[in-house]
C-alpha cells in the first residue's frame, strides 16, 4: 500500500508534467475554445491537482514552491531532470507513511491499553479485543463458515469509515474478524476492538480513511450462518 501511496501522487505530477511538455511543444492549444473556456479550464485543472495535493494532509506544504516547480515544468527547455523529481517524491511519501504509521501505531496501542480495563472488555491471546452486547441463539460459526452480518466500522476517534449487511467466508476477512465472529452466534451482537496487525497492518485502504497501523472499531451482529 505504500507503494499505491506514492505511485497515486507520483502520477499526479507526472500527468501535470506531460500536459506541460506537450503543450510546450505545440505552437496550437491543445484542446479549442474560447479564452473563457481556457480559463476555466485552467482554474478547475488547478482546484484538481490541489484537491488530489490536499488529501495527504502534508504538514508544511510549501504552495509557492509548487508553484514555482509548477511554472518551470510548464516553461521547460530541457534542463528539468524529471527522473530525479520523480525519485525525490518517491523519497518524500515514504518518509512521511513512516511517520503517519508510528503516529497511529502509538494512538492504537494507548487506546487499547485503557480500553482493555472498560467492563465486559475480553482480551485474547492475539491482543483482539472483544465485548459481547448481545447473546445470540443459533450456532456458533468456525473459521471455514460463510456468515450474514450487519456491521458499522469506526477508526478509535469516532469516524465512521463503512457499514452496511454483507455476507462473507470468515477465512478470507482480517485476522480480527475470522478470530472476533467466532465469539458470538446467530444473533449475537459483539464489539470488535482491533489492533493494526489483525487488520490492515501498515498499508493504508484504498479510497477510504483508514491509514496504516491504524486500530480499527466495529459493531457487529450476527444474522445468519449461510453456509
């Protein structure tokens, strides 16, 4: 996952950076309209790439610094070594995975260390934490069941980052959830509290907000055993 990190905003810049070397190359706009129609497009490729740019939360970003790469590329002659950028970047967005995974990794483990002491909270051998909030009346599912569950996922801060009614074989979901679901039967309600390495270890989810080394939280009941 770090590499999807760094390969999603080495190839922002590097969209940027071939629209600039063909447009410099080509006496012609590439794409017609009208100079309002230029502008607006230029305004809205801007708000794009600063978007994309601000979702990585970078401390200290330096605007006109971008800016000023922004306008060499654009003006290029030749000089700009676009290899050694590219390995900069690279360098920069492993840095600072690094740091935003030690930074979630300590939160999770501080979380956990007082949760484990609330009432009803079971520790397990794996470090799963678990609290059942209602007993079911069925059976109870092995590792190899497929399962119905209704679920909410939250991060430790309170986030919401999924929910919904699926159905699942419990050996193919995060270690938490093969090892959490067994704990309860047919409609039982349990809470999961998940360390970082019984859930997506220390890559970030794509396309939500669930970022490396991060302790998951998630309220799940049991409808059925489908199979």
């Amino acid at each position: 996952m770090k590499q999807i990190l760094i390969l999603s905003i080495a190839t922002l810049f590097f969209i940027t950076i071939s629209c600039a070397q063909n447009t410099s190359k080509n006496s012609e706009p590439a794409v017609a309209g009208t100079e309002q129609n230029v502008k607006d497009a230029s305004y809205a490729f801007g708000v794009d790439v600063g978007n994309s740019l601000k979702t990585y939360n970078i401390e200290g970003f330096d605007i006109d610094k971008f800016v000023e790469g922004f306008k060499a590329i654009y003006n290029d002659n030749g000089q700009i070594d676009i290899q050694a950028n590219r390995t900069v970047i690279q360098n920069f967005m492993t840095a600072l995975q690094a740091k935003k995974n030690e930074k979630n990794k300590a939160e999770g483990e501080a979380f956990l260390a007082n949760n484990k002491n609330e009432p009803g909270v079971i520790t397990t051998e794996s470090g799963l934490q678990y609290k059942i909030e209602k007993e079911g009346t069925g059976a109870y599912p092995t590792a190899e069941s497929e399962v119905e569950v209704k679920y909410v996922g939250t991060l430790i801060d309170g986030r919401e980052f999924d929910s919904g009614t699926t159905s699942f074989p419990l050996n193919r979901v995060i270690a938490g959830w093969t090892e959490g679901i067994q704990k309860i039967n047919e409609g039982g309600k349990i809470k999961l509290f998940i360390p970082y390495n019984l859930a997506y270890g220390e890559q970030n989810v794509p396309r939500t907000i669930i970022e490396g080394c991060s302790a998951l939280i998630f309220e799940v009941e049991l409808i059925k055993i489908v199979k």
